[in-house]
C-alpha cells in the first residue's frame, strides 16, 4: 500500500476533495484499487509466460538426456562387447597339409587322432622347467645333451557342429497355412459317365480339366441315380489330390457335390460363362495350390467342415465364395444351408 500512495501526487489527492469533498475520497481509493489489480495483472502474466519458457526448456533438456542415455547405453555395450572378445582366444588355424600325419613315422599310433586337430603342444610352464634345467646342467660343466622328456599332453578334439540347413522361409510358411488356398480346384466339363463294374454306388467320369488328355475321376454320387444327365455338364473338381484307385479304378480328381443328406445331392455348379480349366478361388485367401495334396497331413479332411453352402446357395469357406474370376460364384442348382463333399 506504501507503494500505491507514492504512485499518485499528494496534490491530485487533494484536488479531488476539493473539487467533490463528498466522493473525492472514494475516487482515490477507487483508482488506487485499479492500480494495484492492473499491477498484479501484470504480474500473474510474466508468471504465466515464465511458466511456459520453463516447460519448453524442461522438455528440450528432457530430450537432451535422453539422446544422452541412450548414446551412453551404446558406448557401454560396445565396451562390453569389446572386453568380451578381448578376453577370448584367438582361433588357431591349421593348414590340412599340417595335419595329416605320415603313415611311415615312428609316430604311426598318433594317426588315430583326426586330420583336423592341430599337434599338441607343450605348455609354457613345461618349457620354462626345461630351460631351467639345461642352464643348471650347463653351470655344472655337464656337456651332455639333457634327454627330453616324454611330452605327456591331452589332445582335444575340436567338433565342428554343422548348421542344419534352413529352408525357404516361404517354403515354410506355405506348408504352415491351412486354408483353401491350398486346393486345386477347376471347372471340368464331364464327357463321359458309366457305373463302377465292382460297386454300383459309384461312378467313373472321363473329365476335361484344361488338361492335355481328359482325367478320369471315382466319385460316390449318392442320390443321382440318372448319370445320362451328368455327360456335358461342367462340374467342379479337386485336381490336386493324390491319385488312388477305388475298387480297382484309379482315380486321379474328386467330383465336388453339395449334400443335404445321403440321398439329397446336387453337383456345385460353376457360373455361366466357365471353361474347363477355370480355377476356382478365394478372395480371403490368396496363394498358390500345392502340387499334390499331402496324404499326411490331411488337408481335405481338415478343410471339409468349413466348406459349406450358405442360404443364398453360394458355395463358400469360412464365408470367402468360390469364385471363378471374371465369371461370378459357384453355387448349389436348388439347395442351402448344406455341405459340400
């Protein structure tokens, strides 16, 4: 408040009360108030943006000791790793020419050690003992040659472990997956069809895969009973499974049906537009077919279940359809909500 009086003139004071003696003294006391908020006013604002200058330069010297740590975590694990290789022996090379011993040396018993070991040698405080005692025997006047000792050594064999080859890692990673991707799966248009002569449940096909001779696949048809009907039309088929004989026909493709029951089956139909050799693919589950379908492990079998008819009568996996690119999906002629097989 001391420095709030010398801020105004005694004389302004006085003039006020003589020009209002009622209000004078107010007015000074209301533009005494005013000056002391406009001076803390000011105050608070240098606080605030010395606040501010202060938190800037705690988050650059924040990052500064950052850098610091980080290049000072470096410098010691270079130190480290160099204290590591400092304190370990060098490898000792040998020539092969070295290591082979002569078969017509008195030595013969030490070819029983391998070519690739290096010769034994004598420790270093073997060597000083013979030293020693060659200069006492020296000082004595003996002039005869000491005879060396038996050099008494272990050898050790060196192992060279050798890496197992690492395969492709896209070999790997295309035998890990499990999906449809792995089907060979094309449209085949059928040329032929005639009852199995041993089992009346089945049929033989002569199928146009887009191949250079026709196929000939073993199918259970189940409920089609007129297999007239069947030669023309274009069906779908598994061209990457192992080829194997059925009642002594050799099957090298399975025909694919959607399957309500035993005796409710339709053969999947490809869209209008196919071509024998069409492949049929997931847009979910991009990739190449396997050359042949491992019999080990199980890949069909492990597909099947999720290889359904949806209530639209689209034939999809896992939701992804069977499509033929260009040409639209596969779909069942009347059935949904059933499998496929």
């Amino acid at each position: 408040m001391d420095n709030m009086e010398n801020l105004f003139n005694p004389s302004l004071a006085a003039a006020l009360k003589k020009l209002d003696p009622e209000d004078g003294e107010q007015i000074m006391e209301y533009f005494k108030t005013h000056a002391l908020l406009s001076r803390e006013k000011a105050l608070l604002q240098a606080s605030v943006r010395e606040q501010k200058k202060l938190l800037v330069e705690n988050a650059k010297l924040k990052k500064d000791i950052d850098q610091l740590r980080g290049q000072l975590q470096d410098k010691q694990k270079r130190r480290t790793a160099k204290a590591l290789f400092s304190q370990a022996p060098p490898p000792h090379r040998v020539s092969p020419a070295h290591c082979t011993p002569d078969p017509t040396s008195p030595s013969a018993p030490a070819a029983a050690v391998p070519s690739c070991c290096p010769p034994p040698s004598v420790s270093s405080g073997e060597s000083r003992d013979r030293a020693g005692r060659r200069r006492r025997a020296e000082r004595k006047g003996n002039n005869k040659p000491e005879k060396p000792e038996e050099n008494k050594t272990t050898v050790t064999f060196h192992i060279h472990l050798l890496a197992r080859p690492v395969s492709d890692p896209l070999s790997l990673g295309a035998e890990s997956r499990i999906d449809a991707s792995r089907l060979d799966l094309r449209v085949g248009r059928i040329l032929s069809v005639r009852r199995h002569p041993l089992a009346e449940a089945m049929s033989v096909q002569d199928v146009d895969v887009g191949e250079n001779s026709p196929r000939t696949v073993v199918s259970k048809l189940g409920g089609l009973q007129d297999l007239d009907q069947l030669q023309g039309s274009l069906g779908v088929f598994l061209c990457n499974v192992k080829a194997s004989k059925m009642r002594g026909v050799a099957s090298h493709g399975r025909l694919l049906c959607c399957c309500a029951s035993d005796v409710i089956t339709e053969l999947l139909a490809p869209p209008s537009g196919s071509a024998p050799g069409d492949r049929i693919t997931f847009l979910s589950y991009p990739g190449e077919p396997d050359g042949e379908l491992s019999s080990k492990q199980r890949i069909w079998e492990l597909l099947l279940p999720d290889l359904q008819v949806d209530s639209k009568g689209v034939a999809n996996y896992k939701g992804s359809g069977f499509e033929v690119k260009g040409k639209g999906l596969c779909r069942a002629p009347s059935l949904t909500n059933c499998t496929i097989r």
